[in-house]
C-alpha cells in the first residue's frame, strides 16, 4: 500500500480514475467497486428498481481542493483534499475526515458510500459523506499541520454546515484537530459547535464520543459471541491498529476477561499467549504515539497478526487488509470490523466457507457516528448529557442494529454484511421514494 506521497501531493487528480488500482482486493477491485459489488448483491436480494439503484449508488457531490501551505522552510507546499458527500436522503452528510498519504478520490468516495449505509442500519438521521487529505501529518510541524486543516476547511466551508454537512476525526484526526475546524468555521459563520463532531469535551464534545467506536465494536462483540456460544471470558482477541478504534476495543474486550493476546500498529506489535496488559499498552502508547519501544512481550508483525489463531479478530487500521491471500490463512471464529472496508467480497467468501462470522463495518464500527450523533444533538439542544446516559443509548442502539441485522440474516439465510445492506437500503430507498419519487 506505500506510494509516494510527495510526488502525488502536486499531481492532478482526474475525476473518474480508478485510483491506485490493487488497494482492496486480490482480484483488482478498488474499494468503490468492491464496496458497490456488496450493494449489488443485496440490491438483488431487496428486488431494487435499476434507477433507484443508480441513484443511491452514486455520489450527489464531489469537492477536490488544493490547499497551499506555507511550510517552516518558507516553501510554499499544496496539498489536496476531498470533501464527498453521498447521499442525505435521510439527513445531513456526515462523515470523518482522514490525513493520510493514501488518501485519493477513489478511497474517499467509497468510504463516503459506506457512510450512508452506515447510519441507515443505525437509523440514524444522518446521510453519509467523507474528506480526506494526501498528507503524511507525522511529518508536519504542529503549526504547519493547523495551517492545513484551516486552509481545508475554509476551502470546503461553502458545502459544510450543522444541517448539511457536518465532519468528525477518521484516521489520524483527533479532537484537537476538531478544535482547529471549528474555530475556522466559526471565523464565518459565528459560534457553531454542531459544525463538527469529536471535538474536545470543553468545546461541547460529547462524553463518551473518544471512546465510542471501541466501546460500539465490543458490544456488537457481545451480540455475536451469544449467538456463537463463545464464553467472552475464557476466550482470546488479536487487534490489528492501536489507534483510538483499536485501543478502545481492546482495553474493552479486556474489561471483559477477554485475553487479548495481539495488538499491532503501524510500527508492529506484541504477542503474549497469557493476555497482554492492555492497560499499560494504552499508557506506553500515549506516552510514545507508538507500541514500539514497550519491553514486557514478544514482537508480533502486522502480517502474523492477522494469522494469529485467536477466538475475535479485529482489524481497526487500515481498509483493504484482508485480500484473499491472507483471508485464507486467518484462524478465528469471529471478525469484528473494526476499520473501514478490511475485506474483500473474495476474503468474504472465503470466511463464509471457513465458517467465520464476520460482523461488517457498516454496523461493527457504527459507535462513533451513533455518538457523533448524540455530540450534534447535544450542541443544537445546548444541553449536556452525562457518561453514563450516553453509553446507555449506545448500548441500546448498537443491540438492536445488530438484532435487526441478524433476524435478517437468518431469514433470508445470508452473511450479516449482506443483511447490514438489505437494511440500509431498504431504508434508504424508503426515503427515497418518500422525497423524490
Ligand atoms: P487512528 O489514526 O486513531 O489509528 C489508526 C491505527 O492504525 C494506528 O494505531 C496506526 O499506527 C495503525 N496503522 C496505520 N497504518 C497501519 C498499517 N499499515 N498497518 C497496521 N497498522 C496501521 O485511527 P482510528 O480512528 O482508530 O481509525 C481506525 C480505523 O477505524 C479506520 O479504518 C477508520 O476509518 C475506522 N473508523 C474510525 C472511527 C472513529 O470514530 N475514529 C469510526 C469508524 C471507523
């Protein structure tokens, strides 16, 4: 997946390229295209007309920025960033915003996708949409890299809005980064904590929202593991990426008894077959914003994470981990998505036929766009919940997504990825037909 950023900082970026090519699938699939064959295949299933079907796959709007930076040297750098909005059809855009050196058109617009679908199986009311920035931030100064989010939000400002479009941390965006956005926009706009979600609990984020993600995935956990018959106490958890998702999933599956015995992240990782201390993982981490340099268990690659034999596998880093190839060699019962897009439809139909249930994104990962939701409707009310409420709602909403999702699955006798989209575009059409037909 390495590319080199900085001659694609200053490319020209055609509109309907098929991106980067092998990103997320043996098979040559970008993610759109491997994204939309999971849409087909439930679109079939729901009977949905061709033209709605055209109309909810494509996206409603597209925005390519370039945004100069003045960089410490006095060099004038440009960067390029994307805001793509989905579909609204059942409420505002929303969707993180990701500072990454992979990011391109092709990748924001299938995580854009993914987000409609997304809040629709949550039944949120929000629609989906994305941004992203190509840049490696761990090389920007800290003033450089607020010259880059102000600079990308003034330019996206016209599009962006509380009953629009509202934005929220993806990879390698954190609250602070949060604080920048709504600071720029409010330069314009006056004071509008709604315009962005994730933000510090000081400037109206939500209680609960960092952890929210994590907190979502381990839930559905639960939900899966009872359906499964696996005891959550005795049994064993690798996760891939160590990042607010990762960290948060396992500190919580280890809350739970879980042993989790893998965690990596972009440096590698540790192994321990006894349990690690995630704890103390989480305090080496933040010290250091990496795993590397932690002593106490042995090293573990981020390939032999994924091949690890364990109980719950959860990537939360990047999409497009497991290909085929490594699909095969996988030893777990349960998947849990924990990141965007880690599977190929080929890595999905080997899991099927290995008898892995695999909890898809579109509802695994739906924790922090549930209470992203809560942050907004907190900030347009004005009004603050407590911890224990948010994490109350959360639990209830991601229990009955996944009720819903697997009474589907089990009646139609298909994978929950496939129910999760039956779901999403049913509702997605419902409103469709509702509003425009
Ligand atoms: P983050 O930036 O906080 O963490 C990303 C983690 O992945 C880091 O530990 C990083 O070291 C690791 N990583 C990066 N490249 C890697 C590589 N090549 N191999 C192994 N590890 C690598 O990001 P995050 O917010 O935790 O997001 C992780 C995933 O979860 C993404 O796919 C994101 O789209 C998805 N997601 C995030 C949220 C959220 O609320 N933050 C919500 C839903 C889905």
């Amino acid at each position: 997946m390495t590319k080199n950023a900085s001659s694609r900082k200053l490319s020209v970026i055609e509109p309907q390229r098929e991106s980067h090519q092998v990103k997320n699938s043996a098979a040559g699939d970008s993610p759109l295209k491997s994204l939309n064959r999971q849409f087909d295949l439930a679109a079939d299933i729901v009977g949905l007309e061709p033209d709605l079907r055209e109309l909810l796959k494509a996206p409603y709007r597209e925005l390519h920025v370039q945004i100069p930076v003045k960089m410490d040297s006095g060099r004038l750098e440009i960067f390029h960033g994307y805001r793509i909005q989905h579909n609204a059809v059942r409420g505002p855009y929303k969707g993180g915003i990701r500072y990454h050196q992979d990011v391109d058109r092709d990748e924001v617009l299938a995580l854009a996708t993914l987000m409609s679908w997304k809040t629709a199986v949550v039944d949120i009311p929000f629609g989906g949409a994305k941004g992203g920035v190509c840049v490696d931030p761990q090389k920007l100064s800290k003033r450089e890299l607020q010259a880059l989010t102000r600079g990308f939000i003034s330019k996206i400002d016209l599009i962006i809005g509380p009953h629009r479009d509202i934005p929220a941390p993806d990879v390698n965006t954190d609250e602070k980064i949060m604080a920048w956005m709504m600071d720029e926009y409010g330069k314009k706009h006056g004071y509008c904590p709604g315009i962005v979600t994730g933000k510090p609990v000081a400037l109206g984020g939500s209680l609960g929202r960092k952890e929210a993600t994590g907190r979502g995935v381990v839930f559905t956990i639960v939900e899966a593991a009872k359906h499964l018959k696996l005891e959550l106490k005795n049994a064993t958890a690798v996760v891939q990426g160590f990042g607010n998702v990762g960290s948060h999933a396992a500190l919580f599956l280890h809350e739970l008894g879980v042993k989790v015995i893998g965690v990596t992240d972009v440096s590698g990782g540790f192994y321990d077959k006894k349990g690690l201390n995630i704890p103390e993982l989480i305090e080496h981490s933040t010290k250091y914003k990496t795993l590397s340099g932690y002593v106490k268990a042995d090293s573990l690659s981020n390939d032999e994470a994924l091949r690890t034999a364990c109980d719950i596998l959860v990537p939360a880093a990047l999409g497009g981990v497991f290909t085929a190839e490594v699909a095969r060699e996988v030893e777990c019962k349960l998947i849990a998505e924990g990141a965007n897009n880690p599977s190929t439809v080929e890595a999905d139909e080997i899991f099927e036929k290995k008898g892995i249930l695999v909890i898809p994104d579109i509802l695994c990962n739906a924790g922090g766009v549930t209470v992203s939701y809560f942050e907004w409707a907190q900030n347009l009310q004005q009004y603050r919940w407590d911890v224990d409420k948010v994490n109350e709602e959360l639990e209830k909403i991601m229990t009955r997504a996944f009720s819903e999702v697997h009474k589907i699955a089990t009646e139609k006798k298909i994978s929950l990825r496939t129910a999760a989209f039956v779901l999403a575009i049913e509702r997605c059409a419902t409103a469709t037909r509702l509003r425009v037909l």
